[in-house]
C-alpha cells in the first residue's frame, strides 16, 4: 500500500511546480482540511468492494525566496477507511504522511512515514499493516531508492470476510 501514495505523490509533485506562484507572499504556508472519498474498486477481491475513507490532512508548503514550493509535509491523521462488499465491512485506520523536496537538479524526492494501514479482523488478527518508511525520487520516471518497516497483505483472509 505504501505504493497507494505513488499516484498522490504523482500529483503533489504537479501541484509543487504549478502552484508555487500563488504562495509568493510568505516562505511558510499551512493548510488544513478533511479529505473524503468513495470509490468501488474491482481488483482487490473477486468481486466489487466499495472503499470510503476520510482523513484530517495538514500540508505545509514551505518556498524559496522567489516564491517557489522546494518542500511539501503533508500529515494525515485519524484517517478511516471502510471496505464493504456482499452486505459486510471492515475498517482499517492510518496515520502518517509523505514529505516532498524539490531536489536542485528539478527532480522530487517523496519520503513517505507512519501507520499508513492497519486492518484488523477480529479473532484473526492482521491482513493488512502497512508502517515505516519509504522513499522515492521523480527523475524521468519514478524510482523506488529505500523501504523499510512491516508490510503485511493478506488479502485471501480480506476478501474471505468480506465474500
């Protein structure tokens, strides 16, 4: 899962080059807000599960002396996400975040921390958890440089509960 960060990792790297200009007026900028979402996703088990989340995001945006983004923390906190199929559900939580850095040569560097996923079925235990850290640098491509922490999937037990 630390791998779900790439696609948002994708766009904040877009969002650092884009919108560097409109936080011209200070070197350090602070945005929070709840973040929800709801999607169906047809590749986890043999059949449609319905996952809906939400999070409390804190991003600080941190810029150069002309204006532009050179460092992005983005932390998330009390995030939930339900997974639900055949009239049944599981919750999994996570906390953490991802920091991004724009290096000197242009390339982003993304280092992502924390619990990003703990899913518990209970009198089980674990299918999924997901912790520690990861690093990733965009440079013509994405390169995976370093991971380290637990990384569990065990998804014939998930979609087992979830059938």
């Amino acid at each position: 899962m630390r791998r779900n960060y790439l696609p948002v990792a994708g766009f904040a790297c877009a969002l650092i080059l884009i919108a560097s200009p409109m936080f011209a007026e200070s070197n350090i900028v602070h945005d929070r807000y709840v973040d929800s979402s709801t999607r169906v996703d047809t590749t986890l088990c043999s059949f449609p599960v319905t996952q809906s989340g939400s999070s409390n995001i804190n991003d600080m945006y941190v810029l150069d002396e002309n204006g532009k983004v050179v460092r992005l923390l983005v932390t998330v906190n009390h995030a939930v996400i339900t997974f639900s199929a055949n009239g049944k559900s599981l919750t999994a939580k996570g906390s953490g975040g991802v920091e991004y850095t724009v290096n000197p040569d242009g390339s982003v560097t993304a280092q992502t921390f924390g619990i990003d996923l703990l899913l518990v079925i209970p009198g089980y235990g674990p299918v999924f958890l997901d912790a520690g850290r990861a690093e990733f640098l965009f440079q013509k491509g994405l390169h995976e440089i370093f991971l380290a922490g637990p990384e569990l999937y065990d998804m014939p037990a998930f979609c087992a509960a979830l059938s």
